[in-house]
C-alpha cells in the first residue's frame, strides 16, 4: 500500500505545471452567412404573384 502512495506522490511531482492564460490577441469569431438563397427564393414567390396579377408584363 505504502508504494502505490509513493508512486502516486512521484507521478504528480513529476508531471508538468499546466497554465491557463487568456491569449494576447482578441479572439475572432468569423460569422459569414451566405443568405442569397432565402433572397432568390423570396424574389421568385413575388415575381410569380405579380405574374398572376399582370399577366403577359414578364
């Protein structure tokens, strides 16, 4: 029993020191969305109501 404790007590003197620091520079989130298809889409259902509307102007 006593070297399991001498052996615990050597690995956690040996291991290495672990440091959380905040990094230097500001972290940056990119959030680029495409939304284009949502516009597309909404730009067709209108284009095809006013098609119903006026027919023959498109």
């Amino acid at each position: 029993m006593n070297r399991i404790i001498i052996a615990i007590g050597l690995a956690f003197g040996i291991s290495g020191c672990i440091q959380v620091r905040a990094p230097e520079k500001p972290i940056e989130i990119n959030l680029n969305v495409n939304i284009r298809q949502e516009v597309v889409v909404s730009l067709r259902d209108d284009v095809k109501k006013l098609d119903q509307q006026f027919p023959g102007v498109f």
